[in-house]
C-alpha cells in the first residue's frame, strides 16, 4: 500500500552553471524537487518540453547533464526518480538531428551516449533508428544484447519494432508494467513505491553495490568479483556498517546515516 502522506516542494530548475532553456512553457526543460517528510531523500526530475514532446534535443540535454552532475554531489539525494511532465510521452529522440551537420551529430550523440551511461535505463520501448536510416547511436547496440541476449535485440533493432509495456516487461526489458488508474501516474506511483523501498538502505552500500554490479557486468567473472572485492572493502570501514550489524544483534531497525 503506498503512504498518502508526503509533504512536496516546488519544482524548480537547477543551472548555477548558467545553462539557458529555448523555453518549454513552463521555464527550464529539466526541473528538480526534493521530496520531505517521509519521503525525505528521495528527489524527482521533471522532464518538461511539451511543446517537442520531451524530444532529446541539444538545451534538454545539456539540462539534463547539469542537473545529473550537480545531484551527483548531494549526499541528501538517496534516490532519484525521472518523470514526464509531458502527458503521454517519457521522451522521445531523433527530432532536432534533421537540422543538425554532421559534426554536430557527432557531438550531440556523444553528449546522448555519456548521458544514457549516467542514466542507464531499460525504459525505453523501441529503438526505431533504422525506420529513420540511422542506428542507435546511444548506446542501444551495446545494452539491448546485454539485456536480452544477442538474437533478440538484433530483431528488435533490425525491425525497429516498438514493444508495449506489457511485451517488455514479459522480455525481462522493463521491471515492472502497471494497470493505468484514473489519475494516469500509475508508473510513477510505482516507481515511488520502489524509492519508498529503497529509501531506508544504507546508503554507501547501495552506492557501491550499483558500482559493482553496474562495472561487474561489463567484464569476465573473475574481473567482476575483484571489483565486488574493492567495493566491499570501502563499505567495511562504514558507520553504517556497523550500525547495521548492532541494529540486527538489537533486533532493532537500523538508523543508517551515510558515513
């Protein structure tokens, strides 16, 4: 059952770098609240250009990197939630490429590709690239075989076929696919039920955890249970750690304070 009771912020833009917006309605493409009372910790990302339907365009990139790389320095940020403000669409690409040259594609897809490493998502339902003459250019031919097997992404991303919620859920694609309610946020209502539940971990050790498996899956085995090693060998040193282990021996619930 999902708490009712969550006091909320206002969304606002982060850019003391001096990024500047070409003007979705409502100000800058990408807007950041922090969540309070018990959901403290966690913090949303609205992506807001409706007037492209949240096409990945070079302002909206360049927002979205800011924003990720100033967050990154938070420790008061324990879990991160992305969502659209455009009804209907998370986000969409290829828009913005027609008008470009061919060196500013090349550093647009770049930027796209450093972006989708920092963000890397499964929730994408098609990769339609060679519908358009291209190919996936962020990352789409290297993730996609990793996620379900070789043969099947090469038919996905041969055919650009788009996959519905349901389909990508049942390929392993996406973690979860939701009834829509009335309201038309039962993903995001999902989505914060699993912050909810990510929310009371310690901290560090899900930090090193994502490093380990996200660098740990790009290697051969052993290599992955080196860097498993080195993780956990940082998280040994930790408060947390210990308040964990007395907090068991108390049979108590933890209080974990990220140090």
């Amino acid at each position: 059952m999902l708490r009712v009771l969550c006091l909320l912020r206002p969304w606002r833009p982060l850019r003391a770098r001096g990024c500047a917006s070409d003007g979705a309605a409502g100000g800058s493409e990408i807007q950041v609240r922090a969540l309070a009372g018990p959901d403290q910790g966690i913090t949303e990302i609205l992506m807001n250009r409706p007037s492209a339907r949240n096409a990945l365009g070079n302002v909206f990139v360049s927002e979205l990197l800011e924003t990720l790389a100033q967050l990154r320095e938070d420790r008061q940020v324990r879990v991160l939630l992305f969502r659209s403000g455009v009804k209907g669409v998370f986000c969409a690409d290829l828009k913005e490429r027609e008008q470009m040259s061919e060196a500013e594609v090349g550093v647009f897809v770049q930027r796209l590709r450093g972006l989708m490493n920092d963000i890397a998502s499964s929730a994408v339902m098609g990769l339609i690239e060679t519908t358009r003459g291209l190919l996936p250019g962020a990352g789409g031919t290297q993730r996609l075989p990793r996620c379900l097997g070789v043969a099947l992404a090469k038919e996905l991303i041969f055919t650009g076929r788009r996959l519905s919620g349901t389909e990508a859920h049942v390929l392993g694609l996406v973690n979860h696919a939701v009834a829509q309610n009335e309201e038309g946020d039962a993903a995001y209502q999902r989505a914060r039920a699993l912050a909810q539940e990510i929310l009371p971990q310690a901290p560090i050790a899900v930090r090193l955890g994502k490093v380990a498996i996200d660098r740990g899956t790009e290697v051969d085995i052993a290599s992955g249970m080196a860097i498993e090693g080195m993780c956990y060998a940082q998280n040994i040193p930790t408060r947390d750690r210990l308040e964990g282990m007395a907090a068991f021996r108390e049979k108590r619930t933890p209080k974990f304070v990220g140090k």
